[in-house]
C-alpha cells in the first residue's frame, strides 16, 4: 500500500492489528501506538490462500482469453433471455448487444425472494434486485446450468 508521506499522520485505520502497532512482536505488551507511516494500515498476516486463489483465478481468465470470456458471457444471458421471456417473465435488463450486461434480471407472476431462497435449497444461487431475480453467469457456467435453473423454477413455480 502505497500512502503520500504528507498525508499519512492525518489517516487513521478503520481497522487495527498486530502489524499496525510500533511493538508488533512483543506479543505481551499491547501498545496502541501506531506505525508512523503506511504499514499502520496493515491488519495482520497477508491474506494468503485469497492470494493464491486470485493468481489461480487470473492464470484461468487468460487461459481461456478475456474475449472468449466476454462471448460466453453473452451467450449463456442469451439463453436466460429467451428462457425467461417464454416463460413470460419481464425481462429487466437492456437487451440490446450495446447495452446488454452479463448479468440478467427479470421478474414475473412470483415472489423474487422467496424464488431466491427456493433455488438457493436446491443449491442454486441467485439474487433479488431491483424487484427481480439477478442471475450472473460466468464464463465457466455450463449451458445446463441454465437450463437446470429454469427447470427448477418451473418446478417451484
């Protein structure tokens, strides 16, 4: 973390930790007294699996290239699209190819939450804004995932 020495006396950590203090290693003496410069801002240990997690994460996304990832992307809320308009539901999104998200809302004749925490009993994870159920996909989500969700909505509906 980078933080401009003529600022960084007038910045106060939201948060503290054993890495923000002066004696971070006498462990049997706490002392508040903050390091005088941007470590203070330091809670604790790296978070090191998430670091691991998010390089495995990046090494995927090139793998499979940010464009293929994009085109995916596109598709599989195609296919929400058309899932959910012949089942009726009011598609919330913008559908058109310059507007259009990844991320698909829609709503219907049906409680967005309680369909939320139905699916979510099957292990199927979606969410509820603004008055309708969000779906996300990813790239690396199977176009039986799709068609899987709206099957469980029509059994729940």
């Amino acid at each position: 973390l980078y933080c401009s020495e003529r600022i960084v006396k007038d910045i106060h950590p939201v948060l503290l930790g054993w890495k923000s203090i002066v004696n971070d290693a006498e462990y049997e003496k706490i002392d508040p007294e903050l390091k005088p410069n941007a470590i203070k801002f330091e809670e604790a240990s790296f978070n090191v699996l998430g670091i691991f997690a998010l390089g495995a994460s990046i090494e995927l996304l090139f793998e499979v290239g940010i464009e293929n990832a994009c085109e995916r992307i596109q598709y599989l809320g195609d296919v929400i699209i058309d899932e959910a308009q012949k089942r009726g539901f009011k598609v919330n999104t913008p559908i058109s190819k310059d507007q259009k998200a990844g991320i698909i809302s829609f709503c219907g004749n049906f409680d967005p939450a309680q369909l939320r925490d139905s699916l979510f009993n099957r292990n199927i994870i979606v969410n509820v804004r603004g008055g309708g159920l969000r779906v996300a996909p990813h790239f690396y989500n199977k176009i039986d995932d799709v068609h899987t969700l709206f099957k469980q909505i029509d059994e729940i509906l």
